[in-house]
C-alpha cells in the first residue's frame, strides 16, 4: 500500500478483512462531505473504533460537524471498552466556522480526556496535523509517525515566519525525526504508512490479548537464544559498556518486542512484548548509551510508560544496570528532581506485578526508581556478582576512607591501601548475601534462569484492572 491520501483504505488495511464497517454516530447526521470517515472493525479478532481524515476533501479542516462525528466515536469506543485509533491528515480548525471550530475541538478533547487509562487511545500521523489537530494525539497514550510523510506542530512554518520572522521547514519544525529524538512526542517511527499501520496491529495485539498459549518450556513461544553463559552478554570488565537489547532478546518470546520511544532517551529502554506467551512491559537501562544513567528525559520517558503498562493491566519487568541519576548544574536546572520523582512516582503507584532483576549494578537513588522492594516490586533478583550501594565503589571509597587514602599517598603506599580499603568495602556494602537474609532481595538468580523465572513468576500474576488512574499523557 502506498501512502497515498486515501482515509477509507488506509482503514480498510488496518481491521481485519471483511470487518470494515462505517458508522456515523451523530445524533443529527448531515448529508455533506466532512473529510473524515469513522468507522468499527475488528483487529487479531478484537473489535476496535477507528477515524481516519481524508486530506483531499477541503484539506479535512474541522469544523463543528467533523469534530461531533469524531467525538460521538471516541466516546462511543470509551463506553464499549474498545482501543480507538485515530488516523490524522488535517490542515487544522475550519476557519469559516470560527467559534464553531474551536468547540469542536474542545468537545474531541474531553472525550479523550475521559476516556484516558480505560482504553489505548493510538494517533497516527498520516500527513499534516497542525494548530488544534496536534493536541489530540497529545492527549493519546500511543503516537504514530511516519518519515518523510508525518509533521505535527501548534503552528506551521507560515505562522512561525510571520510571527517571529523565524524560516523553518515542515520537517524541521514537526517532522517525525525530531519527534522520534528530540521531543518524544512520537512513541513509535516507521519507514512507510504500511509498516506504521502493521505496527498498530502489533501494539493491539499486545495490550489486548494478554496470554497466547500456556507458559513454561512446553509452549511455542521460545526465546531467541538461551542465557548459558552470562558472559555471552556481560563483558568481562565491571565499567564496559554492552548492549542490554541483547539481552533482552534472550529472555523475551523471539520477534515480540516492541520498543516504546526508541531514539528519545536512549538511556532507558522502554517497550512491550511477551514471555512464555504472556505480555509484559520491558523497563531496562541501556549501559552502552551514557552508561545507562538516569536523566530528566529518561524520567519522563520510564515513569509514562510505567502509567500506561499499569493503566491497562500489564506486568513491568525492570532489568536494572545504572551508575545512578546524572550528576550536574545542567540536569538539576532542567528538573531532575521533579522527571525522576514521575519515575518514582509511577514505579510506587503501580499495582500490576513488577519484577525486577538487578543484572551488573544499581546505585544511589536510581536503585529506589528503577524498582526496589520497599517501592513496590514484587520480587526483587540479582545476577551473581551485581553490586547495590548508595553509590559507586571509587566515589565510595573517596568519602569513607579519604584520611586513611590521603595518608597512604604521603607515605607510599597507596595502591596497597587502596586495594585492602576496596575490599572492606565490597566484603561490608556489596555483599548481596546480607541483603538476601534481610528479604530486600528475594535472590541470587543464576542467569541461565532467568527466563524460566520470570515465567513462573508471571503464572501467579493476578492482573490489576486496567484505567484506573487515567489522564496517561499527564
């Protein structure tokens, strides 16, 4: 499929074959051409509401009339308890309707607002979504972009020259790239229409149907490689970096993990997949992007998604290796305090199951936010040799036994004071053994069990009721 403009089989492709059906579910129905087609379907079997704008009628400009046909939809799929995907191509508010166009868009608005945490509402940016259009995907727990093809903004290049003499492309002021990177508004970024649409039935398929076949090693779903030597992953020095990706692809169903904001805070990895034929949220740092430190965009980012995966009810695996939050004026004057506490915050709200394993090291605050017992995990593992402290072993050691280091400098005997003073720290403070008697970590997970763990685990997971919390996108 192309991407051409054409709103009917862009939903056509979405739904399953022979579910399309329109509906107009306006209580008073005009005969005229709105720019907008809504409509039911079924996806992987599971009834979805859907809308999609058709750019080439009057550039599908909303006015009063397309903006009740679309809010009558999306409180329509709120009330049934169905996703609702949203299709966007518009020049934005219907200038001929003025005041008209504006309610409009505020009644779309409250719809989505009150629908929020019950069911996924997805965006796709299929075109131009520009002015009032933009803050519906806004307020969307899923947005879609597509390269080269997606431009969403409050105001277009046009306006931006007038207003503030600024000359600014389509791409460069709203175009999917610096959505997927730069402002993580979109969530997901596709190549092609025809990949993001594919992608939608993906994400569906994962939030909706939860479990696909039983669990243990009896089942279909299998990993894509085993966990035998955990060096096949970590690298022999502790401060190498690897990728956690690699890992991940171990312990998850092979091909069903979809990542969540990749390319925005690449620090933190975020997405949904399956394990043993079950769907789970992934929440992992990445040590080979900044070492997998925690910043103010990773906050945000990991204290979202936490929300979403605990609006609709699906478990959160946290695979933890960080140094701890980024130190610096920089951070600290764009908000680390207030990002990290939304990762706390949502960490410690949650009532789906969290797991978390700690694989290498977890340090100082970022040990709390990434999934500690007394926030709220659950289970709490560690790979053999993983360190936790309030903060790394070379930091420790310049706080604790500074007089005894500085007199060994003058003295000559530095290095050997230093090694015997390392491992009185690690024998006093990194010992997992004393945190496992003390029920903090529940315990020392050998690697090759990983996968079959966090199965067995999830096969005693009762499930929290989905949207409860809403209002995700806050």
């Amino acid at each position: 499929m192309k991407n051409e403009k054409k709103a009917r089989a862009w939903l056509e492709f979405l739904v399953d074959m022979g579910s399309f059906r329109e509906v107009d579910l306006r209580e008073k129905k005009e005969e005229n051409e709105l720019g907008v087609i809504t409509a039911t379907g079924t996806i992987a079997g599971k009834k979805v509401f859907a809308y999609a704008q058709d750019f080439c009628i009057h550039g599908a400009a909303l006015g009063w009339d397309q903006g009740e046909k679309i809010a009558a939809l999306v409180r329509q799929a709120g009330q049934e308890g169905c996703p609702l995907i949203c299709i966007n191509d518009s020049a934005g508010a219907k200038i001929q309707d003025g005041m008209g166009a504006l309610l409009a868009y505020g009644a779309i608005f409250r719809e989505h607002i009150q629908a929020s945490g019950k069911i996924p509402q997805i965006s796709v940016i299929a075109g131009n979504c520009a002015g009032g259009a933009a803050y519906g995907p806004g307020l969307c727990d899923f947005v879609f972009t597509v390269e080269n093809l997606s431009h969403l903004y409050i105001t277009g290049p046009s306006v931006v020259r007038t207003a503030i003499g600024q000359k600014v492309s389509h791409e460069e002021l709203g175009g999917a790239a610096g959505h997927r990177k730069k402002s993580g508004v979109s969530h997901f970024c596709c190549e092609t229409l025809e990949e993001c649409l594919k992608k939608v039935q993906q994400l569906i398929q994962l939030l909706t149907c939860k479990e696909t076949g039983g669990s243990g090693e009896a089942n279909s779903c299998q990993a894509l490689a085993s966990l035998d030597d955990p060096y096949s992953i970590l690298p022999e020095r502790e401060n190498q970096i690897y990728d956690m990706k690699s890992l991940l692809m171990r312990i998850l169903d092979e091909s069903s993990f979809l990542e969540y904001m990749e390319g925005y805070a690449e620090n933190l990895i975020t997405g949904f997949g399956r394990i043993g034929g079950k769907t789970v949220g992934i929440l992992a740092n990445q040590p080979a992007f900044m070492g997998g430190v925690l910043d103010c965009a990773a906050g945000m980012k990991g204290g979202r998604f936490i929300r979403t995966c605990d609006s609709f009810g699906i478990p959160i695996l946290s695979f933890v290796d960080t140094p701890g939050f980024m130190p610096g004026v920089e951070q600290e004057m764009k908000g680390i305090i207030r990002e990290g506490a939304k990762l706390l915050y949502a960490f410690g709200e949650a009532s789906v199951m969290r797991i978390t394993t700690i694989i290498r090291k977890s340090f100082g605050g970022a040990y709390i936010a990434m999934g500690c017992k007394t926030l709220g995990a659950d289970r709490v593992f560690a790979w053999p040799g993983a360190k936790v402290a309030v903060m790394g072993e070379e930091s420790a050691l310049g706080v604790l036994y500074k007089k005894e280091l500085k007199a060994a400098q003058e003295s000559g005997n530095y290095k050997s004071t230093y090694l015997e003073k390392s491992q009185e720290y690690r024998n006093n403070f990194l010992n997992l053994e004393k945190a496992v008697e003390k029920g903090w970590i529940d315990r020392i997970l050998e690697p090759v069990n990983t996968r079959q763990t966090m199965i067995r685990e999830l096969d005693g997971c009762i499930e929290s009721n989905g949207g409860k919390h809403g209002n995700i996108p806050l």
